[in-house]
C-alpha cells in the first residue's frame, strides 16, 4: 500500500472506467439505468475480457 492519495493507486480502476465509457456507455442510448445494469455483464465477458485478452497475447 502507499500513501493516502498516491494516484497511482487508482490507475487500474480509473483506466476502466475509460475504457467502460469509450466502449459501451458512449454507444449505447439507454432507456433505464436498469438496462445499462443488465448490459454490464456482456460488457465484461464479451468485450473488455476479450480485449484484455488480444492485448496480453501481443507481448
């Protein structure tokens, strides 16, 4: 742990949350909070999983 407010503590967090925005949020119109709810899963499993994935492969 480092100290209370080191922002590199909440780089993997914050770089989700871009990448969360970037590739679901900003293209989908949502008529509920509930349906961005119910699309975070796919989120998870089909895209963000996959790109990590593609990505790790690369090295």
């Amino acid at each position: 742990m480092s100290r209370t407010g080191s922002p590199y503590d909440n780089a993997a967090v914050e770089r989700f949350i871009k990448t969360l925005k970037h590739q679901e949020v900003y293209l989908h119109d949502y008529a509920t909070a509930q349906d961005a709810i119910d699309r975070l899963p796919h989120f998870l499993e089909e895209i963000h999983n996959h790109s990590r994935q593609s990505g790790s492969s690369r090295r």
